[in-house]
C-alpha cells in the first residue's frame, strides 16, 4: 500500500510534465490548410508531417511548425513563399530561421511569455532587431 501511495502521484506529476512541454499548437487537429505539399516535399523527411501546423504569417512568409522526424523535442519551422517552400530549419527545445537581415521568426518548445515578442501563434514568434 505505501508503494502505490509514491507511484500514483509520480506518474499524475509526470503525465502533467510531459503535456505542460508540448506546444499549445500541436494540441489542435490538423486540417489541410496545416499540410502543404510545399512542405511535405521540400522538407526532405526532417519534419514529422503529422504534427505540421501553419502558424500564421511573417512579413512575407508563410510559417509551419512541426516537430523533427527523428525527435520529439525537436522542433522545425518551415517557411513558404507565394506557395513555394523556401527551407525548413530543425533544432532541440528552441529553433530560429533568419527571414531577412533584421528579422527572424522562432520557436521554443515551452514559451512561457513576458517578454515583448512579435507572436504569431503560442510558441512561434517574430524576433526583429
């Protein structure tokens, strides 16, 4: 009896640690709109199609969020231009893709706010210098 006293909360505490660090926008369903061919093609397996979500604009740019194909805590954001995929840049926790000399756009697997970001979804922002 004491054993399960110390399992059941153990496994309660990390069930919430595991949902508290997966992005708000993997929560939603996928819809077409999140899964161009653009990107499905043009990123050369990198990303795990599954969990691809369109995130909202960037200047210019389309911008896809997804986790690498290879790992749960990677994250990748694709980038789209007038519907031609441009590139798709994967890293663990935290990725950023330059979308001009002043501009980029990033991710962070558990974003939490406070800081004054430019965000176009939960965990996917515009960093300007």
């Amino acid at each position: 009896m004491s054993s399960r006293r110390f399992v059941v909360p153990t496994l309660v505490a990390t069930v919430l640690l595991l949902a508290s660090c997966s992005p708000a926008e993997f929560a939603r369903a996928q819809t077409a709109e999140d899964r161009p061919d653009s990107v499905v093609d043009g990123s050369a397996g990198k990303v795990d199609v599954a969990t691809l979500r369109y995130v909202g604009m960037a200047d210019e740019y389309d911008v896809y969020f997804a986790r690498g194909s290879d790992d749960g805590a990677t994250l990748c954001l694709s980038l789209v231009l007038d519907a031609v995929w441009q590139s798709t840049d994967c890293e663990r926790d935290y990725v950023s893709v330059r979308i001009s000399d002043s501009a980029s756009v990033a991710a962070e697997i558990n974003h939490r706010g406070g800081e004054v970001r430019d965000m176009i979804s939960d965990n996917v922002w515009i960093s300007r210098k």
